[in-house]
C-alpha cells in the first residue's frame, strides 16, 4: 500500500500501484515545525482528537500509548 498524490494506492510498487477502492479512510499528514503560528485554531480539534483516543482505548483494551516492558 502505497500514499500517492495524497491518496492510498495497492500495488508491489509505488509506480505500479492503482487506487484503493471500496474502502472508506483518512489520510493524517504528519509535519514537524519548529514553531506554529496556528495553535489557537487547533483547539477544535481537542474534542474529536480526545473521543478518537478513548474510542481506541476501548477497543484496545487499554495499551494504545503505554510501553510495554518485553
């Protein structure tokens, strides 16, 4: 599985791939910065980042985010 032109794509190859079909996903980019200028609109998303957290917490039975000690 491939990310191109910011869509998922299944293929051996990048190259090669054709796009996913018949599935429904988000794509989350993840960036670093040193500094943001845009902090305070990010707020809107606390609420629907936190209910995704304890969604999976539930499903996970709890270890999403935890090291585990092997």
């Amino acid at each position: 599985m491939w990310v191109v032109k910011d869509r998922l794509e299944v293929g051996k190859t990048a190259e090669s791939g054709t796009p996913l079909k018949g599935f429904a996903y988000i794509l989350f980019r993840i960036e670093r910065s040193q500094h943001r200028d845009d902090m305070d609109g990010l707020t809107t998303m606390n609420k629907p980042f936190d209910d995704s957290k304890t969604a999976l917490i539930s499903v996970c039975g709890g270890w999403i985010g935890q090291e585990h000690a092997s």
